[in-house]
C-alpha cells in the first residue's frame, strides 16, 4: 500500500498492489468522494484483490492492483492532479499498470500517462467487459434452465453507465427484454430509448421480476437486506464486489440463484486490456473475450460436482494457478 499527497493539487490517493504472481497489477483509478481515507483504503483492498482472482481464473499474465483517489470528479479533477498521482505510480517503477475506473475516463488516464508508463489508455475496455457479461449470462442460463437462448428473456440491468449501456445493446440486439435504472435518471432514460428497454426506478431494480439480475454499477448490491427482495434465477454483472459478505454466495445458493462471481463475470475489459498491451488486434480480443462464458461454465459445474458455492469454485481456480506460478512450485 502506497498513500500519496500532494498539497499543491490537492490530491490524496492510495495505491494497492495485492499480487505479481502472474506478471504486474493492473487496476482501475477510481475516484470517489469517500468519507474517510479508511473507507477509500477498504475499498482498495476489495478491488486489488479482485483484480488478482480476476486475471488468474480468467488465465491471463497480470496481477491485481487498484488506485484510489479521494474526491468529488466533477469538482476536484485537474490536470495537475492526475499528472500528481501519475508520479505516485511511476514510482513502483512498472508494478502497477493504471486503467480507467469510476470517476476516470481515458483522456485521465492519457493525462497520468505523461508521468509514467506503462498505461491502458488506448481503447475503451467496456464493450469487452460487457460481451463477457453476455456470455456469462448465456452461461448461466444455461446452467439454471438448460438453454443460453437470450431472446424472451428479462434481464434487469443495474447502472446505464459504460458497462451496462453496452450490455443493453447486446441483450437488446439478441431480443432479451431489459428493463434499466440507474442513479442518473436522464442516463437511464437515454438508453432505454436508445435501445428500446423499460425504465425502473433505482430504488426497485433489485426486486424487478426477471430471469437474470445484472449489476453493472458499484459494488455491495447484494445484502441482509436485498437478498430477501432478490427475485431472479441467475446474477451475472459488470461490477466488482457484489456480494457486501462472502456468506452471501450461501445464502443465494439456499434461495436458488445461481452467481456467476463477479470478478470473472466482468473479466471480458481485463482480458481486452491484456491483449492491448500484448498488441492483439480487436478480432482476436473478441474471441478471448467470448471464452469467459466456457470459464464461468466450468465454475457452475465445479461447484456442482464439489458441493460448494460458485465463488468458492472460481477462487480455488485462481488459487490453483497462482500456487503453480508461485515461486519453488
């Protein structure tokens, strides 16, 4: 963990680099007004972490990291700022890899880029994590009623954001009915109309009635409290930590919802994102992106075969590959 300030930009930021097993962390520079540096460093933690399982389930050669800057987007970003913050990170010397996240788009990212290398700033991850969403959603269709078939099925999708705006189109263009909500009305209203989707209120998507519940914006969506109003068959999203406690995964089993767990679910963008740096062209990340869904297929299964819940299933495949990488394995 690396905490940076800077009094003349103003800029308050942590850097958590969870493994390099597998090659250097990648991870997302979110920015956020949290209310305290301990909540900004919990939130850290949950990410890097995710990150490392991430790209050791789905097979890839980075570990796990998240950058985390304190503040309002909208009021607090400068230029100056995130040319601080990428002076932060040019020194774990090319440990940490920083990509776009909640509160960054690519032009921050270009910006950070003046101050180290390397970066992800060329090419937007989120169509790609969105068509692993898709193929994580076939999955578990297929795993919860013996068909992937897309077309009929409700899909309600949590946050019209990047992510969830794509995944809209892709469920729209395989004619799923989606139903969307965001916390920005006027977003939510642009791509329902854009895509011909049905609009829902914030406050009740999570008990909208439908086949697949999709999470698409921040984390902790499934809790105590929403797990009873929960009222779908397969969970399958964009966002990183879903489930605000690890015994939920039982929880859900118990009412029957099949989870597709989150941080390979949304692996599609860091899939992409290797590939980028590796040079692979867009066909190429597209069929790596597809093969999420036969990942998430083989979590379902394990899960089944071993008696256990699908996270517990995904993360002994992510432990495994780490172990075999390990040093003196």
């Amino acid at each position: 963990m690396v905490f940076g300030s800077d009094p003349a930009t103003g800029l308050r930021s942590i850097i958590v680099i969870h493994d390099t097993t597998l090659g250097p962390a990648l991870g997302g520079v979110r920015m956020w007004p949290y209310a305290s540096e301990a909540e900004a460093l919990a939130d850290g933690l949950r990410l890097a972490r995710a990150m490392t399982l991430k790209a050791a389930a789905a097979g890839l050669g980075l570990g796990g990291g998240a950058a985390i800057v304190v503040g309002d987007p909208a009021r607090d970003k400068s230029e100056a700022l995130l040319r601080a913050h990428g002076r932060l990170i040019a020194t774990l010397g090319g440990r940490f890899i920083p990509v776009n996240d909640v509160g960054t788009g690519q032009a921050d990212i270009e910006v950070i880029g003046r101050e180290t290398a390397p970066v992800c700033d060329k090419g937007d991850p989120s169509p790609y994590t969105a068509l692993g969403v898709l193929e994580s959603i076939r999955a578990g269709l297929r795993a919860a009623r013996g068909s992937g078939e897309l077309a009929g099925t409700t899909v309600a999708v949590q946050g019209a954001g990047n992510v969830g705006s794509h995944l809209t189109r892709l469920l729209r263009a395989e004619s799923a009915d989606v139903v969307i909500a965001d916390l920005v009305g006027e977003r939510a209203r642009d791509v329902a109309e854009r895509y011909g989707a049905r609009r829902m209120s914030p406050q009740d998507i999570v008990s909208a009635s439908c086949d697949v519940f999709a999470p698409c914006a921040l984390g902790e969506v499934v809790t105590e409290e929403t797990l009873p109003r929960l009222r779908c068959r397969v969970i399958a999203g964009g966002a990183n930590n879903v489930l605000a406690e690890p015994g939920l995964a039982d929880a859900l089993a118990g009412k029957g919802i099949l989870y597709a767990p989150d941080f390979l679910a949304n692996a599609g963008g860091l899939v992409y994102l290797e590939g980028r740096l590796l040079g692979h062209d867009d066909a190429r990340s597209t069929a790596r992106v597809k093969r999420v869904g036969g990942i998430v297929a083989d979590v379902f299964e394990r899960a089944d075969r071993e008696h256990i819940t699908t996270v517990e299933a995904a993360t002994a495949i992510a432990h495994a590959r780490l172990a075999a990488h390990s040093p003196g394995s």
